[in-house]
C-alpha cells in the first residue's frame, strides 16, 4: 500500500528528538497522584526519628532513655552502643572518610544524631525523643576554618593518633588535626614565576558562602526487612539508588541480590540527595531489629541544619595578564570547610571536585591551584549543589576575577573575557589545569548575548545613571551582571571518575514488545527533570518508534541496570548516550530482521525515520511495528528470537555546555534592595532533546542562582548555632521576587557523545550565581568597589553602600 | 512537627471560654486562627496543655463602621478586612497593612484579634492599631477593661491582657487625613526589616496632625509621639522630614538578627518613615 | 493524657467521621487517616504552601490547622479538584505551559490557583505572583506556573462566557 503520510508527518508523530513533547509524568503529578517516600504506607510501618544535640560540640556524657521507653508506643531508643556490636555506629563518607550514624562520646555539630527513637507513629516517637534524657559537657566551638587550622582544639580524635601524630587521611598527609587533605593540581613554579614577574597582577579573596539545596520535599526511607526470605527492601530519597544498594550492602552484611532499593518520586534533589544519611542507617537496624517495616522522614530543620550542604569555600584568586589585557597565568587557593565530617560526594580522586575547571572559559597558558579541608564544627559535606563537583565555586571564582582583573586594567569586562575567551579552533582545548574539553563556540554566543541586550545601550544608560546619582537626582545604582561560564558535567570517565570505588558509567536496557510499544530502564533517577519524557524522545528517534509508546522506568535496583544516578546534568551526557547505543544495537538487529523480511542482503536496507527501506526502491520498507513483531514470530536462521539490548556507556570525557548571561539590576543604595529588571541567559548545551524541558530546567536553576546569590546562606553564630534553619530566614524566593526570564541559546554538539548532547540542568545555576553577583558588584565598580562578599542581601548592600561612603 | 498532647475545648460563648481559663489559669490559652500559636506549638516552644478554640464563640466576627469609630471583632481575618469596601473606605491603611502581613493563606485564617494580642514585635496590627489611637476591649471575669493600644505593649510577648482575659474588639476613632503603611521585608510573607505606620492631616498646607508608629524595631511597637510632633505645623519639607526620623531614631531600640546590624536597621528605619510620610501627606 | 474528639468532615464531597487526638494536624487527617496524599509537607513552619488544600471556600495551609478545628467544614483537595476522566483548565494547563518539574509543590499550587482564579477570574501577571506567592516552589522558576495560571483563566473565561 502506497503511504498517505508524508515523511515530516512521520517524524512528528515518533516526538522524538528536538520536539517540546509534553511530559508523561505530569498527569499522576497535577492529579496529586504521585509516590513519593512519605506517602508510602505498609501494614504495621513504625515510625523512627532522632534526639538530636542542640550544640556544636560536646561530649556525650550519658544517654538515659528510660523515660522514653515508658511513653506509650515507643519501642526501642538505638544509641551508638546499640549499632556498635553490628559495626554501624560509623559509616563510609563518599570522600574517604567516616562518620558518625549516631553520636559515639561526642558530637561535631549542632543538630548531630544522638539517639534514633523507633515508634508505633509519630506523635509517640515525638513524645519519646522529648523524654530521652542526656547528659552533655560543652567544649569549645571552631566555626572558622582558618582558626580551626591553627587552634589546639582537637575536633576528630578518631584521626588522631594515641602518640598525638596525625595519620594520612584518604587524600594524603594532614598537617594538623583538624586537617583533612590538601589537593593541587597545575604547576606552582611556573605559575608563581609568571604571576612574579607579570606586567599586570591582581589578588582578591573571596567567601563562596555555605548554603543548602532544600530541595521541597526532605530527606527520607521507609526500611522493610523480610526475615521470612532474608530480603531488605528500601524505599527512600535516593539520587543513586544502586550506590546506596552497595554501600548498604558493604556496611550491612546483606549481599546485594537481597537488597531491593527502589527510588519513588522525588521531589527534588538538586544534590541533597545523594550521599547516605544516618536516618538511612538507623531505619535499615530499626526495622531488621522489630522485623516490622520502619519510616523515617526528616523535618526542614533537620533537613537545613544537618543534611548535606554546599560551597563554603575561602577562596583567593590571583590573576596576571599583559596589559593590553591577555591573562598570563592564574592561581587559586582554597580553604574548604567541610564542618565535621568530609561527607563530600566527590569522584574519589578529587576531595575538591572539579575545581580544576577554575581557569573557566579562558585560554590561559598556565595555572595551579590548591585546595585545603578543613573540619570545623558544622554539618558535614559538602554536596554539589545544582553544579558539577565544586564548579560553582571555580566558576564563582574566575567570573570574578575577570572582573577585577577589569578594574585593574580600566576596560570593559565584556571586551576582556572575548580578548582571552578560548576560539573556536582551538577545540578540543587542553586546560592547564588537565581537562579537555570538547567544543566550544564562545564568540559567537557572547556576541548574540550582548547584542541581544543592546549591550552598549545599557552602558550608555549606565553612565547617566552615576551621573545622575552623584548629583542627587536619584538613589538608585544600575548594576551590569555578566557571567560566560563553562561547566564540566557528565560524570564521567570510569578511568578517572568513580564514587567509593564504583566507576562513573551509566546504563539504558531496552525492551521491544511483540506489538511495537517499548520498555527502557536506566540506572539514573528523575527527580523532576523529566527522563520519562526526554529518554522516550531519545529512543524514539534512534528506533523510530513513537516515544508516547516508549515506557522509561527508573529506580528500581531489582530492574534497573547499574548506574550511578543524577545529580544535576550527567543523566543527558551518560544515560542519554548510553541510551542511544542501546537504540542503535536495536536498531543494528532490526535491521538483519528486516533485510530478512524483504529477502535482500542486510546492506540492502537502510534506517528511514520509523522503518527500514530497500536501497533504491522505498516502496519496499517493513515499519519498526512490523519487525518488532517479527522478532517475536519469525525463526530467523542465525538470529535469536526477541529484541532487546543493554548499553553501559563509559563516557570518553565530560561533555562542556556553556552559556553567557546578562543581568541588569536596579540596586536602591539606601535599602539595600535590589530589582531584577530583566535577565538574559544564552544556553549551549549541544544537541537540544526538548526545548520546553530545556528552558524550565534554565528558570529553575537562575532561580535557585537568584536565591543564592541574593540572600540564601546557612549562616552560624559563634556558639556553632544554626542562625538560618528555618524557611523564615533561609532565603527561599516565592514568585513575586522572581523575574521573567529570556532564554536563548546556541547549538555546539559534543564530537563525542552519540547524540551531540551535553546536559543542562546545572548550567544555569553555576552561570547564575556570578551573574546576579557580578550585577551587584558592577554597580557599586564606578564608586570604588572591587569586591563584596555574597550574599547580596539587603543588609549588606547597604553595608557596601555605606563603607563607598554613598550614605554621605 | 508534632506538637505535645493537649485538650481541646470549644465552648459556645464568652462565659464557657472563661471558665475553663479559671479552671486551669497558666495552662489554658485561647487560639483564634491559630497561625501564630500551632507553629510554635508543632516546635513544641508553646506549651498549652489546654487550648480554647474561639470559633464558635460568637459577636466577634464583625466590622462596624459608625460615624465616629469603626469597631472590629477580634476573630475578623486579614482577609476580611482587605475585602471590606465600607472599612477601606473609612480607614484605608487598614487595607493596605493587611495586604502585605504573610501570604494568601495566612491571611485567610489569620486574625486580627490574634495579630494584636501576641506581642510579637514582628506583628505588624499593633504598630498600627497604635497610630491609629485604638482601644483594645478585653472581657474577663470582672467584665470588659478598655485599654490604649499605645499602652498595651510591655514587652515582647507580654502585654496589659491577663491570662484570664480574652480580646474581644477593638475599637478605632475614625481616621482622617493622609495614610500610608510602609514596609520593607526579604521577601514577601516576612515581617518587617522595619515599618512605618503615619496618618496624617493637612489644613492650608501645613500639617494639623500626625499619627507615627514603628515596628519591629524594639522589643514592642513603638508609638513616636516625637516623630509625629515634629511634623505638626510644618509644610512637612526636607527639614520636617530629617526632624521626624531623628526623632523616631531617639524612640526606637532595634537589635541585631538575620535582617542585619543595628546601624543598618536604624538607617532604614529612617529611609520607611520618611517614604510613609512623604505618602501620606500626598494622600493627605 | 488528651481525650480524643469525634471528627466529621467532608473531604472531596465525601463525610469522613472519625476521633482525633486534639493534636492531630488536618495535613496527617488527610494524609495517613484518609490516604489522600496529594496534599504535601515541605516544612514546620508554615512557609512553603505544600499543604495547601480548599477549606470552606478558603485557602488555607493544612499542616497549621487541628483536624479538630476543621469539624463540620468541607474540604477541597488535588484529588477532588479533577481525575482523570475530569480534568479540571488548571491541570491541562499545567501540562500544556510546563508548570511543574519534581510535581512536589503542583498539589498545593494548583489547589490555591483555583481559588485565586475564583478571587481574580482574569489576573494579571503581578496578581497572580501576589496572590501565589503563599506557595513555594524550587524546580520552575515559577515563569511557567504563571503561563499556566493564565492560560487555565483564559479558558475558564472562555467557557463561562459561551455558557452565558
């Protein structure tokens, strides 16, 4: 039969690649039908929750639970005298360290596990944690790390030794007690010669402040044992499902293949959710202990105050160029806080993450950089946070130093990144601090970006506007924000990435049913970036079946093959391509089917939209449906029955999105307060899978980069105390502080990803943050501003504004 | 997130709420929308062992607008008050106040009556209710007492109410002149970095009378009879304005919090009154 | 010791009765007593709107609010907003306009959208981020919940006006 339907007809109909496909997930979300871990229900689930410690450090002096047990419903209160005998009083940190799951003779944080109360509901686990008794002994607090470096105040005497000496941490030496590691990477010599003798140098310090992911819905698990058959099931929060299978695996005793982790729906990561957590622990002994399922589920204050954190990084940054404004040479030393236990979810040869991508979007010839961990008594961490390990921090950093570099050379901060951005021909590019990355148009985005703003209109305007306030007519500063960053995601090479041991790759297995519809499961995990949605799309175009036939399926270690799961932008760059081979092996045995179907030779066929044609005669085709019945109905001489194929994708290098973003701020210097008046983001991220989905992921990342940068922080007092652990004052902006974004973007595939993709949920994020910054700083620059710690909030705007002496 | 056990009691009228306050003195405490009192119960920093829930309680839900005072029920919501044309009409910062207290949300449960009887120097009614001069009635055992919102506030969370008194009304002298409620906040739903509440008159160009109060600024709300005096008889210039904010200065006692340092909450304690005046005389 | 109470409510055009210690939230009523668990907890503090359900013709944060004190009050959540063989503009619109990401926060969202368009049938852009902006969400930035808003209006308007 002669086809009615025209080939673009075909293509729209598989909503495969490129199209703004509607989500899948929304109809069970909009109809408040989702799974997330809280609203799961088993028959007789107990309740778990903590006695947590309300200082920062302290020696746990007694622990009396005998009230607790009297309370109605409570059935057990686990201390770390309870999980000892089983080992698991401490645990594995995913840096190499250990940590406490409940206090063991002290505690390093306020807000640290002491004791896990498990009860028959909540409102007895909650009576019972007020009525556990315990005894503390104050000891002195180190909240600065600079201090903490120096102090005799000895925070892990688990790493100290019984002589005193400080053993190698899993990094390396330590130079003191409260020391955990210290990284380099680059050249010191030739840096520092360069740096030395430079035309042009400048210095500046910089506090990338401490601040937490928070995401909506918090922290949780339910733990079910199955003593009948041996079988641990655990439902929880997890953005690495079959990572927390083998840890829970290797801490546990529990062989893998009796552990079934299963993500539910989440709501939200943005990296909180990744590392284990002692809820995770104490739920898993709870309930193999009661042999009754068990449900933990944290408050927001436990979430702000004691889960994962991110950034708190003292950075100082040292750039030199010639004058006409061509960097030489960069260095950069960090000192990383990492509160009490280094709990950093970093590939394990790099305690300070990707940090190394700190020469950014930049040609420069030379750099080193150095980092230092430090303990000091806050929560541990850090996470990344919506970024790739520690890129926020290395792109907070040169984004700034690109602007006092500026400053020192009087020129235009737009016109000095385009002088040392890398070229486009230079691509692959070699960083001097080790990573290639793998194409790039910078100038031609930076270009469209400002032109886009009419970016000499604004400076024009700018100018009146300093004129104007130095003569009275107004108090309002306008701020110029720019930010052309580089990201490095996709975590990562199995050479050089893995987590505790387990290599970065990611998987896709796939599944043709008789009747032409699919399945495909993935070892990543959604958690709101829409994989049901964007993988489908994916398959759909590389096998040419309807992505509204394709079932993506996530989070289930029993079914899911192994991978390391998602964080903010490595599920597009691994799972995405190894998504895509595995289409292309369906796609390789469709094709001996269909040659078979249509007796010619198997390079007499050839792959067209949703079906496979003869070569020369396109009347003569067998439609995808057709062959995946076939699969199931032919006995094909030299081929199996089914059709089927699994790929685990270690990926060559990490793929490089890129963008250039502007933000124009109004700043009134009186209050402090600032107005967006409009923000500008140009996003490259290769191959663009779906637009709509690409441009929700762009709104919500400069959101949380709004909120980061303008007031979100996880501030402490003196005493250790948590000032900011309640959506009071940890800065979550609801609509009416936010703005209407402009995106944009420019297409730069990746040469080594199956599909040219380079993932986008971080992006805006990292290239967020020193926009909203640079904006703030740019305005304050005409009156002698070269630098201002974040957050912007009001008050230290104003602050900024009085030491300018603008109040005068 | 749970709160500790208590009884639970909703009496029909004034005499069964009273009853049960005598009954159990320290331990009962009253709730009208509750916004204010079950967050700080599911912190378990509210111990109230026995909760009298106000609802059914009946003669403190309405707003009646006479010709010389406007008397509002205690259990009159945030959302009531923005949506009654009559009471905007006659005493309009009234809307524009309850327009920027917390959210949507709030504002539908949330009472006046629990706005004033807090003591919560975040609360943004009593700065208001005191530029305003009203008079909150409080009914006890011994009857109803009337007493000055400017002399109702001692201390943060303590106030001229006894325990075993409810707030029933308050009672405001009919606004005139201009108006304005000037806040500024983090964001939206906080309470005030600082505010400024001014009513003000004007009689051939110059000021006849000005009404300012200050919020979130001490450990009470702070009625300026200072500020507000220095703006009587001028034409309300540059000069008036910098005397009523160093005069406001002198009154308020701001301390530092997440919001910021003293120096800085002083400096925009200054910059809100002086916007709030320069609003009201335009209005005025 | 706390006596429990005897609840009745109506929750989705269904009478639930039940007793009630004093202290039990409505959020938990709906979520663990009755099983309706599109409704949602994001904190303790009454900031983030995840709770937020239709009480007696308001808006108001589930997880602030006695089971007790709602006696004898009709309750409107997610669920009873619109199923599948009944989708209420709102939830198309969220699809069709991207409105949601994790769906963590949508339940509330959504719920407090239908009574801010009964408030405002045709908002503006700044009325609806005011009268939103009891309800927090971290994924969308909140511009496409917005457009959702708006185009759920434009429909609901649509349709009233060739009702009439």
């Amino acid at each position: 039969m002669k086809d009615e339907i025209t080939r673009e007809e075909r293509v729209g109909n598989l909503k495969g690649m490129g199209c703004s496909r509607k989500r899948v997930e929304d109809a069970r979300f909009t109809q408040g039908k989702g799974n997330y871990v809280d609203d799961i229900k088993l028959d007789g689930m107990l309740f778990g929750d903590f006695v947590r410690s309300p200082y920062a450090h302290a020696r746990v002096v007694s622990v009396d639970k005998s009230a607790a047990l009297e309370v109605p419903g409570v059935l057990a209160v686990l201390t770390a005298e309870d999980l000892a005998p089983l080992g698991l009083h401490w645990m594995p940190t995913l840096a190499g360290d250990k940590q406490m799951v409940l206090a063991d003779g002290k505690v390093l944080f306020q807000g640290q596990e002491v004791a896990f109360v498990v009860a028959e509901d909540r409102y007895a686990a909650a009576d019972g944690i007020e009525a556990v008794l315990v005894e503390y002994e104050e000891l002195a607090v180190l909240v600065d790390p600079h201090e903490a470096l120096k102090s005799d105040v000895v925070l892990r005497e688990d790493l100290v030794a019984a002589d005193g000496s400080i053993p190698d941490g899993a990094h390396g030496p330590r130079k003191h007690p409260n020391h955990i590691f210290t990284w380099e990477a680059g050249d010191r010599e030739p840096t520092e010669e360069v740096l030395d003798n430079a035309d042009v140098v400048v210095e500046e310090s910089m506090y990338y402040h401490r601040t937490h992911p928070c995401p909506l819905e918090t922290c949780g698990c339910v733990a079910s044992m199955d003593k009948v058959n041996g079988k641990l099931t655990l439902w929880g929060t997890f953005q690495a499902p079959h990572a927390i299978r083998t840890v829970v695996s290797l801490i546990s005793g529990i062989e893998e293949h009796n552990i079934r982790v299963i993500s539910p729906d989440i709501g939200g990561g943005f990296g909180n959710k990744v590392g284990a957590y002692a809820g995770y622990v104490c739920s898993v002994v709870a309930s193999i202990v009661t042999g009754k399922p068990v449900k933990w589920v944290e408050d927001r204050m436990d979430n702000l105050m004691t889960t994962a954190f991110a950034r708190d990084y003292h950075m100082t940054g040292k750039i030199s160029a010639t004058k006409e404004g061509k960097i030489t040479a960069l260095k950069c030393s960090v000192i990383a806080d990492h509160g009490g236990f280094d709990a950093c979810a970093d590939p394990t040869k790099f305690p300070a993450g990707f940090m190394n991508i700190c020469t950014g979007s930049y040609d420069i010839p030379t750099a080193f950089l150095e980092v230092d961990g430090v303990y000091t008594n806050k929560a541990p961490g850090g996470v990344s946070y919506r970024c790739s390990f520690r890129v926020t921090e290395a792109v907070y950093l040169i984004e700034r130093m690109i602007e006092v570099l500026a400053i020192e050379l009087n020129m235009d901060a737009a016109e000095l990144r385009r002088i040392n951005f890398i070229k486009k021909e230079q691509f692959p590019y070699q960083a001097a601090l080790g990573w290639e990355y793998d194409s790039g148009d910078y100038h031609t985005a930076w270009d469209k970006a400002l032109k886009a703003v009419d970016y000499d209109g604004l400076r024009a305007e700018q100018t009146q506007r300093v004129e104007d306030f130095k003569a009275g007519k107004t108090r309002k500063l306008m701020g110029i924000g720019l930010s052309f960053f580089t990201e490095i995601v996709g975590a990562g090479p199995v050479k050089n990435c893995d987590i505790l041991g387990l290599g970065m790759f990611d998987s896709c297995e796939i599944r043709i049913h008789p009747t032409g519809s699919a399945i495909a499961r993935l070892g990543t995990i959604s958690q709101g970036q829409g994989h049901a949605t964007t993988f489908a799309q994916i398959l759909a175009s590389e096998i040419g079946l309807p992505a509204d036939s394709i079932t993506i399926e996530e989070g289930d270690t029993d079914t899911a093959p192994y991978g390391l799961g998602t964080y903010g932008s490595r599920s597009t760059p691994v799972a995405g391509a190894a998504t895509a081979m595995a289409g292309r092996k369906i796609r390789a045995k469709a094709q001996m089917i269909a040659a078979y179907l249509l007796e010619v030779h198997d390079n007499d066929v050839e792959f067209d939209v949703d079906r496979f044609v003869v070569k020369g005669a396109p009347e003569q085709f067998k439609t995808m449906k057709e062959i995946a019945f076939a699969a199931y109905n032919q006995a094909i001489p030299g081929i199996e029955p089914g059709l089927e194929a699994v790929s685990y994708y270690d990926p060559p290098n990490m793929t490089y999105p890129f963008g250039a973003y502007v933000c124009v701020m109004d700043i009134d210097v009186d209050t402090g307060v600032t107005e967006i008046r409009r923000f500008y983001a140009l996003d490259d991220c290769g191959t663009r899978i779906n637009p709509m989905i690409i441009e929700g992921q762009v709104h919500g990342g400069l959101t949380e980069a709004l909120a980061v940068a303008l007031g979100q922080e996880i501030a402490y007092d003196d005493m250790g105390n948590v000032k900011t652990g309640t959506l009071m004052d940890f800065f979550l902006p609801t609509a009416w502080e936010v703005p209407n974004y402009e995106t944009d973007f420019t297409v730069t595939p990746s040469p080594h990803h199956p599909i040219g993709a380079k993932g986008v949920g971080e992006s805006p994020h990292v290239g967020g943050v020193p926009c909203f910054s640079n904006a703030v700083q740019d305005a304050f620059r005409p009156f002698g501003n070269r630098h201002t710690n974040m957050p912007h909030d009001h008050w230290r705007i104003w602050q900024t504004a009085n030491k300018l002496g603008l109040h005068d | 997130m749970i709160p500790a056990a208590f009884e639970y009691y909703r009496p029909k009228d004034m005499a069964g709420v009273l009853s049960i306050l005598e009954e159990h003195g320290d331990d009962a405490r009253v709730m009208a929308g509750g916004h204010s009192l079950i967050p700080m119960m599911k912190l378990r920093m509210a111990n109230v062992p026995h909760l009298i829930d106000l609802q059914d309680v009946g003669g403190m839900s309405d707003i009646t607008i006479g010709a010389e005072r406007i008397e509002i029920g205690a259990m009159v919501t945030q959302h009531d008050i923005i949506g009654n044309a009559a009471l905007t009409a006659a005493a309009p910062i009234l809307r524009e106040a309850a327009l920027q207290i917390s959210d949507p949300q709030v504002r539908y449960m949330g009472t006046v009556g629990g706005n004033i009887a807090n003591g919560d120097p975040g609360n943004d009614m009593p700065g208001l209710m005191q530029c305003l001069d009203a008079t909150f009635s409080v009914f006890g055992a011994d009857g109803t007492r009337n007493i000055a919102a400017r002399d109702f506030y001692e201390a943060a969370y303590v106030t001229a109410r006894e325990d075993d008194e409810v707030l029933t009304h308050v009672t405001i002298p009919m606004p005139n002149g201009g108006f304005a409620y000037e806040k500024q906040k983090r964001k939206i739903g906080d309470y005030a970095t600082a505010a400024a509440a001014v009513q003000i008159t004007k009689e051939g160009g110059r000021c006849t009378s000005a009404s300012v109060a200050m919020t979130n600024l001490s450990d009470t709300p702070v009625f300026s009879t200072a500020a507000g005096g220095s703006l009587v008889g001028t034409m309300v210039d540059d000069a008036a304005l910098k005397a009523a904010v160093a005069a406001m200065l002198g009154d308020i006692d701001p301390t530092e919090d997440n919001r910021g340092p003293v120096a800085f909450k002083n400096h925009v304690a200054g910059i809100i009154l002086r916007r709030a005046i320069e609003r009201a005389w335009s209005r005025a | 010791m706390s006596h429990k109470k005897h609840v009745t409510l109506s929750v989705n055009g269904k009478t639930e009765e039940f007793l009630a210690e004093p202290r039990e939230l409505l959020i938990y009523t709906l979520r663990e007593r009755l099983n309706i668990t599109g409704p949602h907890i994001g904190c303790e503090t009454s900031h983030c709107g995840a709770c937020t359900v239709t009480i007696d013709g308001k808006s108001v944060k589930s997880c602030t609010m006695f089971a007790v004190q709602a006696e004898g009050s009709e309750i409107t959540t997610i669920e009873g907003i619109g199923g599948p063989d009944n989708l209420h503009p709102l939830q198309t619109a969220f699809k069709e306009h991207h409105g949601l990401q994790c769906g963590y926060c949508t339940p509330g969202m959504i719920t407090r959208a239908t009574k801010l368009l009964e408030e405002i049938p045709n908002p503006s852009e700044e009325e609806i981020r005011f009268g939103m902006a009891g309800n927090l969400c971290r994924c969308t930035g909140y511009q496409n919940i917005v457009k959702s808003i708006q185009a759920a209006a434009t429909e609901i308007n649509a349709a009233r006006e060739a009702a009439e």
